[in-house]
C-alpha cells in the first residue's frame, strides 16, 4: 500500500494536456502567458471568488499578502500547531508581533482566550483539509476590526470564508489540487489587491516603471497547463478521500472533522504512537507524522513569537493512507486500522 500516488492523481491531467505542453514548447512562452491567464480565471470560478493571482508557492502568497497588507504595523495570529510556513512567511514579510494561538479539538485556530489586538491578522488554517471553526474566528474579527487571511494550503475545494479577505492556497504536488512541481496562489473579491499582487508578483511594474513594493514569484506555463486540466476532476478526487476516511470515522475519532473536510490528511490522536506504528508497518501500511514538532520547539521562533499555551498534540498525531488511490484491499486493511485505532487512542481532552 502506497501512502500517496501522485502518479494515480495526476494521470489524467497529464494526458489531457500534452497539446497544451506542445503549444508551450512551440511558443517560447513558459512564463506569465496565456496558460496562467486562462487558470486564474478558471480557479477563481471554480472557488467562487472575483479574482486569483497565481505565484511561485504558497509561501510566497502568504508572505505577498502579508506584505502589502503592512503587517509590521499589526499583529499576526496564527496556531500553535501545524505547517511551518504560515509564520515563517509572516517573519519574511516584516512582521514585528505574532501571536502562536491555541487549537481545539478540530486541530485548527482556537480564539476563546486569547487577547487579540485590534487591526490584527488573523489566519485560520484549515489543517489537513478540516475546516476551520469560523464563527467563532469571525466573531473575534469584527469585534477588534481585525482582517482574516485564511491559509488553505491543505484545504482546496473548501468554498472560501465570507468574510475572508484573502484566502492562500497551495498547488505543492501532495496538495488536493497538486501540481507536478510548485505554485499558490491568493484568492481575494477585492481587485485593488488583486491588481497589486499582480503587479508585486513582478518587480512591482507598471507600465515599464516599478512604482510599488515587489519582487519574483511567477508560476510557469507548464504547471498552469497541467492544474487547467486536474481543475476538472480534483474534486472527485477529494470526495474518494471522504469516502475512504468514512472507514475510519465509523470506528471513532479524536479529532473533531468538519462535514466538508477534504481529508488532505487523515489524522488521528495515540496515546503510544510508537507502537501503532510498529504495528501497522508489520502489516505493511504506511504512516506519517503531520507534524512532528510545535511551533513553540523551533528555536528560530522564540524571540519572534509570543506563545500561548497550546497541547502537545505534535506527540500523538499520526497520519493514516486516506488517498483516492486506495483499493478494495487497501479499504479492508483501513478498517483493521481503524479497530486498531479505536483501542490506541487518546482524547484531545487527555493531552497535555
């Protein structure tokens, strides 16, 4: 059993875009052409948003949006626990206090005791596919007139917030909407912004003259090409993965999944993860730790960040193969996991 296939994933949109490849090739064009025009508007329906930029990575979104909102003059919210990008991008772009929030037992932002700053940024990550819990997350924005940016790097095919003013997501191979090498991008209803990534994408030229902050992050032709086409079915991809994750769910879990969760991921909490996984590797099933480690335990952050206490679930996450290139076989060994799983668990409420 494989834990991922991009092979599987991609296949498709490989072969339905070998005109598209051949057309690059002829053209000379590999960079800001026709291909990254046609997919930025097609993402932007398909998310049901005004307008998409697309750029190199997704850290790069992240730190775009951060930057040309000024966010050294506010204060960045982030969770405690999860992908390192978020807040390594907040520190490239300048930011002066970030503040590492708790997470609930959805794995994602907790804002219940926390004190948030007015005009601050706040970034909901939905980890793993899960939604975060956004009521809540509004309800704090619109009391301290704070702006949200939500990270959905691991969330394509989740509709955008509302109430979001940006919404980042990652086209990073593995991702729901990945691509054979690298690129994000920012989603946003406000074309002022828009119009400014685009141009910040690029230097920050306009009309020949660089009139504004900016630098170089473009995602090429190749990729475009490639995500127009798996644009068409990544989402039944994404359905398979709710189906397989089913198998698990009807044994229980720790962590509490939204009803549209992509399952990007499927995770679980143990009280001994080291022999869950010698376990399920003596039945020859692949696992991974999303994350191994907390935000609070990277060095490079401690005089960076101002930390809230937060529980240690990086000790007990551990990831299961949910991916849609399981089979009939692979299903009936997730459910002797989940059984496994059931027994070896531990509650969010349990962790320290």
């Amino acid at each position: 059993m494989k834990f991922v296939d991009l092979n599987f994933e991609n296949k498709q949109a490989v072969k339905d875009s070998r005109k598209s490849f051949k057309e690059i090739e002829k053209s000379g064009k590999y960079l800001l052409g026709e291909f990254l025009d046609r997919f930025e508007l097609d993402f932007a329906k398909d998310q049901n948003v005004n307008h998409a930029t697309c750029v190199k990575n997704a850290t790069d979104a992240l730190y775009m949006t951060f930057k040309l909102l000024e966010c050294e003059k506010r204060t960045i919210v982030v969770p405690g626990f999860g992908a390192y990008p978020t807040v390594i991008s907040a520190i490239q772009a300048g930011a002066k206090n970030i503040i590492s929030a708790p997470i609930d037992e959805s794995l994602t932002l907790d804002l219940s005791n926390v004190d948030i700053p007015r005009d601050s940024i706040i970034v909901p990550v939905h980890l793993y596919g899960n939604r975060a819990r956004s009521k809540s997350i509004v309800d704090v924005a619109k009391a301290t007139n704070s702006i949200i940016v939500e990270d959905c790097a691991q969330s394509t095919g989740l509709e955008k917030m509302p109430e979001s003013y940006a919404a980042i997501h990652s086209f990073y191979p593995t991702k729901p909407l990945g691509c054979r090498g690298d690129g994000g991008a920012i989603l946003t209803n406000d074309k002022h912004f828009a119009d400014n990534c685009k141009k910040s994408r690029f230097y920050g030229l306009s009309d020949g003259l660089i009139k504004a902050w900016g630098f170089n992050s473009r995602m090429d032709e190749w990729q475009s090409s490639l995500l127009i086409e798996k644009l068409k079915y990544y989402r039944q991809m994404n359905e398979k993965r709710r189906e397989n994750a089913k198998k698990y769910l009807k044994f229980g879990s720790s962590v509490s999944y939204s009803p549209d969760c992509v399952f990007h991921q499927y995770v679980d909490l143990f009280f001994d993860r080291s022999a869950v996984i010698g376990k399920l590797n003596s039945m020859r099933i692949p696992t991974m730790i999303h994350y191994p480690k907390m935000l609070s335990d990277m060095p490079h952050l401690a005089e960076r960040v101002k930390f809230t206490t937060c529980k240690r679930v990086s000790d007990h996450v551990l990831s299961l193969p949910v991916g849609p290139h399981l089979i009939a076989g692979d299903i009936t060994k997730i459910t002797e996991i989940a059984h496994l799983a059931s027994n070896r668990r531990i509650n969010f409420e349990e962790i320290l």
